[in-house]
C-alpha cells in the first residue's frame, strides 16, 4: 500500500493510465461474458462483483503502470550511480564494496529517488567493486521489477476469473427456446383427407 501512495506522489501519469487501463478490463471483462452467454442477465450481485474486481483491478493496473514507468528510466539511476562512484575510480577502482559501503551508496541514490526505496536495497548488490556498482545496481532494479510486475499481473488474472466464476453463477439464465416452431404435419393430412370421404361410391 505504501508504494501505490509513493506513485501516486511521484508518478501521475501512471496513476491516470492505470485507471483507465482498469476500467477498460473491466470493461471488456463483462462484454466478453455477456457475449458468451447471450440469453442471460446480469443480477445485483454481478455487478457488486465487478465493481469490487474494478477497484482491484485499478489497484493492480496503477502499480504495473507505476512499476513499467520506473523500469523505464532505471538507466537514469544507473547514470546517477555512475556519478557517485566517480570519485573512487580516482583512487582506488578495483576496490570491492562491503555490506555497510554498498547501503550508504545505495541511501545516498535512494534518497534524491524516494519511489527506488520500495523496489530495492543495498544487501541485493553486495559483492561487486566500485566500477561494477552501477550495472550491478540496474540489473538488480531490472530483476526486482520484472518479477514484480509479473506477480501483478498473476493477481490480476486470478482476480478476473475467480469474478467471472461468481459472475457466470450468479446470472440469470433464459430458458426461453428460440427455435422456430415446427407445424404438425397430421393436421394437414386430416384437412387433405375430408374430400375424400365425400366421393366414397354407394
């Protein structure tokens, strides 16, 4: 929860097309039903499912879109890394950062980018020396945010078929039949055969 409110201060945009990303499965969501099953009718409770699968759905959709905005621009955190460890290239660049070492850099770049905070930290990127820091720290970034926008969208499709199992019971079926009515071919054979009772010879 706390980092939906992280992107909603820091990402905006993210936030809007989350939202429309969400009503738009929503919407799809009960157009793909209903075309499915024609001859039946949404009830109360179908439509208290999907709005519950709407906020759900917004929810997951705001942080995929957040998490998508951010794995975009992790190369500009791999530059900023690059800028911070700068100055120990000049003195010592083979020198391999400690536990300790790697969590204040890792502070220092979370710090001018509070939303990184949420996503990773120093313990991922131990290890390495002081030119390797920065790839280290974007390829742990880029790790991080693909499993996390899969498991976001894992969410999202068990959300949208436990709603449409829900959906699909709690509808109201027709049992009206649209087939056309056939006529009874003994009725005209009766008409058809009063003529003939008629010219029976004496």
């Amino acid at each position: 929860m706390s980092a939906l409110f992280e992107i909603l201060r820091y990402s905006t945009g993210s936030v809007l097309l989350g939202i429309l990303f969400g009503l738009a499965c929503l919407a799809l969501f009960f157009f793909l039903i209903k075309g499915w099953y024609k001859n039946a009718t949404f009830t109360p409770v179908s439509y208290i499912v999907g709005a519950v699968l709407g906020i759900l759905l917004i929810f997951q959709s705001i942080l995929i879109c957040g998490s998508v905005s951010i794995y975009r621009s992790i190369s500009r955190y791999e530059m900023i890394a690059q800028e911070m460890v700068d100055a120990y290239l000049a003195y010592n660049p083979d020198r391999v950062f400690t536990n300790s070492e790697t969590n204040a850099l890792t502070q220092d770049i979370i710090s001018n980018n509070p939303l990184l905070s949420y996503y990773v930290g120093g313990s991922e990127i131990v290890g390495y020396n002081v030119s390797q820091y920065p790839k280290a720290l974007a390829d742990a970034c880029r790790t991080y945010f693909r499993w996390y926008i899969f498991r976001r969208v894992m969410w999202s499709l068990g959300f949208v078929i436990v709603a449409a199992v829900i959906v699909i019971k709690t509808m109201e079926h027709s049992q009206q039949s649209h087939r056309p009515s056939r006529t009874r071919p003994a009725s005209r054979t009766r008409m058809g055969a009063r003529p003939a009772s008629r010219t029976r010879r004496r």
